[in-house]
C-alpha cells in the first residue's frame, strides 16, 4: 500500500539532482567558456569584474555568500555574514571578523586586539619605549597586563583584588575588596575610597580633599601650573567645593586666581545658580525653570519648564521651543528645528567654506546629509530611507545606490556592516563614476549584470545565459554557452 507513494517521492528527489547537476555543469562549463572569451561572467554563480568607483577588481561567487576585492593597496574576502577579511600591507592593517561583531580581530602595525563581544578581549603591542604589553580582558571580572618592562604588569580579579594602569579612564587603580576599599590616581590627584562611594579622601598638587556621603565633603586646590603637549606652561586655575547634606547644600568656586572665577550655588530641587563675568544662571525647582543671561554670546534665554518651553532672544541665540510641537534655534553657526518630534527634524551648520545639512524623518525612516565646501562648490550628499535603499554622492560626483539597506543608516560608513552584512540584502547595486565614465548596474548578486565605460559595455544575464559584450570595435554575444557571435560594429 504505502511502496507506491515511496518510488514516487524518490523518482522526484532523483530529478531534482538532476537538474541541480545539470545546473552546475552548465555553470562549469559557462566559466569556462567565458575564461576563454574574456567574458568572465556566470552570475548569480561566479563573476569577475573591475571596480566602478576606484582602482581594483572584485570576484563574486554563490550569490552573496562569497567575494574577494583588491582595491589600491587593500585586499578583501569575506565570507558573508560568517567570516571576513581585510589585509592592507601599505598600512600594515590586518582584520578579522567572525558573525561580526560577535568576534573580531584587529591589527595595525604593531598593535592588535581581538575582542568576543566586547566581553572578551586580548589586546597588545609596542609601546613608545619600545616595552612589548599584551592584555587580556574579561570584562567586567578579570584585567591582565603582562610588559617586557615589568613596571607595567598588573592583574585584578574585581571585586576582590586588583591592579590597573591606564585603564577605565584612571592612570592607576588599585582596591582590595570593593567597595570597600579603592585608591585611584589621575592627573596627579590620589583618591582612596572607603566603601565607595560614601568615604574618600583626596591629595594631590596644592589639592586636600574628604568627603562622608551623603553628609559633608570639602576639597581645596590652590593656583597650579603645567605644561601642556606643546611644551608651554600654563595657568590652571585654583577651586574650592563643599557639601552639607548632600544634595540640599552644594557650594562651588572655580577658576580661583584667575579673571574668569565661576561660583556655583544650590539647594537641589529648590535652586541652583551659577555665576561668572560671562554669564548668570538661575534655576527654580532644579532642572526645570531656568533663567539664563550670557554676556558673552549677548543672548538670554528663558526655559519654563526644561526641556519642553525654552525662548531665547539676543545676537547669540534665537530659539522658540514648545516640545514635541515645534522647536526652532539658531544662531551665527548652527541650526536646529523639528516639528512633531521625532517626525521632522533638521540640523544645519556653517562655519568657514565648511556647510553641513541634514533632514531626519522619524529619526532613520529618512535621512539626508549634505556636506559642502561654499568655496569651491564641492559637496558629498548621503540619502537613506530605512530599509529601503541607501545613496552616496561623493566630492568628485561619483554615485552609489543600494537597495535594500537594513543596518547602514544606524551605522553609516561602518566597515564590519559594509563587509559582513551588506551583501546580504544588497538586491540592487547602481554606482557611477564621472571622472572615467564608467558605470555599472546589478541585480540580485549579479543575476543580471551590466558594466559600462569609455569604449566598453559588458552585459551578463541569467547565469551567463546570455552575454554581451563591446570594446568600441568588436561585439561579442553569447546564447546558452554553446552559441556565441562576433562581428565587427560601428563605434557606438
């Protein structure tokens, strides 16, 4: 009863391989021919084909799943979205990424880092003094540095004991069981805290400090020098803080021995006030009404309450805000408005020849930047509408277009996307480029294919199934691999 529908199932499985075999050795033998021609074109298959938009070639393989790209001095192959990379000996750079950005490996030169998900990472190299460090990382629990100068080696298990230098935005850290214990040190201040955050002391260049959060706290630092990248020494100016009952009473001098002394007052929620000679700062109920007068930009400003109602009127700043209605602020440089926030919004900028533009509809729905040199009339426009397409015109008038594009406008020019991920979803390629007049258009991988320039036009459609092509004296076509016709033409 049931040998019936079982024969039938596999006959139709057996003609299925088949017509896949028969696929592929009409594929093999499309390469091949087209090897021989100089066609070099099975798309979705396989294609070999010049870059449109700079020096180089790309070769293109089983749809979206396979490229290698040299480009100048630049070697790409990528595996999409499981592997990619990038090798560029005149820089000597070498990348390296797997299911990015789970995993992925970097190096420059002498320093390379490979990171897991930002939660694992080795990191290493040469520094100025010639030391060789490598690091290990297993954020947030363990940090690992080992040098060939042993004065840079450290280790700290977190919470219970540990050593940093130069890292998380410190010059050192060392703690013994935090929060219980922890001294930091930066810019020559020394901090130990006990049971962070609530005990600390501070010491430092003309600095004393100590604080029992939230209960009382003070730090004085006197009128101090230091030399700066350049060589040159400068003034840093002296500041004295303290803190009752935080946050009820916070009282703030700063800039101590110099003409720009900046004292701040408040009692938050109730007030704050902050006053310099280039501008006063009064807030009732903390943040949300504000009464702001700058001297120095000769504007003032009225928020009421912050940051939904905000007027300004002056030379400096002009600006009507009823938040998310309508918000409209400028002044010499810069430009902001939006109206149904975040439905429209526009953000401009003008300082020098340098002009820079850009409308958002409902954030990355729709984006459009223009960047222009008022001074020579050159000018970049990047156009987006999520998850639609993606279009670039460079400084020189070249054009890309990129249908579809689903992570670009959240990440733009971003190279793990462009490598790993945008071939994926890349159904339509268009790109242009004026300066050699050549073009080149592709549909799905390469399905169809069309690549023109001065005295050229190649066309490839349906796995190679027909081919074109013309280099302004002969023309060439191709029918089904077996069938191909040369004929001398007209310059066209």
């Amino acid at each position: 009863m049931n040998q019936q529908p079982i024969t039938v199932t596999k006959k139709r499985r057996s003609g299925i391989f088949q017509r896949v075999a028969l696929l592929a050795i009409c594929v093999g033998l499309a390469a091949t021919v087209s090897a021989e021609e100089n066609f070099h074109s099975a798309g979705f298959a396989f294609d070999h084909f010049s870059l449109t938009l700079e020096d180089g070639f790309r070769t293109e393989a089983a749809g979206p799943f396979y490229y290698s790209q040299q480009s100048g001095t630049e070697k790409t192959w990528a595996l999409p979205p499981f592997f990619s990379c990038a090798q560029d000996p005149a820089v000597e750079s070498h990348e390296d990424d797997l299911f990015y950005p789970l995993l992925s490996r970097i190096r420059y030169g002498h320093e390379f880092r490979w990171q897991l998900f930002q939660l694992i990472s080795f990191a290493g190299g040469r520094q100025p003094d010639d030391a060789n460090v490598s690091r290990f990382t297993l954020y947030p629990v363990y940090f690992q540095q080992r040098s060939s100068d042993t004065n840079l080696n450290y280790t700290a298990v977190v919470p219970f004991y540990g050593r940093l230098k130069n890292r998380l935005y410190h010059d050192e850290i060392y703690f013994v069981m935090f929060p219980f214990f922890a001294e930091t040190k930066k810019n020559g201040v020394v901090t130990e805290n006990y049971l962070y955050p609530f005990g600390a002391t501070s010491t430092g260049d003309h600095l004393r400090g100590w604080q029992v959060w939230p209960f009382a706290g003070h730090e004085h630092q006197d009128l101090t020098t230091h030399t700066n990248g350049f060589g040159d020494v400068e003034t840093v100016g002296g500041h004295d803080k303290s803190f009752y009952a935080w946050p009820l009473y916070l009282r703030q001098d700063a800039g101590l021995g110099t003409t720009n002394v900046e004292k701040f007052r408040a009692s938050i929620p109730f007030f704050a006030t902050t006053r310099t000679p280039q501008l006063n700062l009064t807030s009732v109920v903390w943040p949300f009404f504000n009464w702001l007068d700058n001297h120095e930009k000769n504007y003032r400003e009225w928020q009421m309450p912050w940051p939904f109602i905000i007027f300004a009127r002056g030379e400096g700043k002009t600006t009507d805000r009823i938040f998310p209605l309508f918000s409209r602020s400028h002044n010499a440089t810069q430009e902001s408005d939006s109206y149904l926030w975040p439905l429209w919004q526009f953000h401009g900028f003008h300082s020098g020849v340098l002009e820079q533009r850009r409308t958002q509809v409902l954030f990355y729905l729709y984006s459009r930047l223009e960047e222009k040199n008022t001074e020579t009339g050159r000018g970049k426009i990047r156009l987006e509408m999520w998850p639609l397409f993606e279009w670039h015109r460079g400084l020189h008038g070249e054009e890309r277009l990129q249908v579809l594009a689903l992570a670009e406008p959240f990440a733009p020019d971003n190279r793990g996307i462009v490598r790993n991920w945008s071939p994926l979803w890349s159904l339509w390629r268009a790109e242009d480029n004026p300066r050699t007049g050549a073009a080149s258009r592709s549909l799905l991988w390469n399905l169809y294919r069309r690549e023109t320039a001065l005295a050229h036009k190649k066309v490839s459609l349906l796995f190679g199934l027909f081919q074109y092509q013309w280099d302004g004296k002969i023309s060439r076509t191709q029918w089904f691999y077996f069938h191909r016709a040369a004929q001398k033409t007209a310059a066209q």
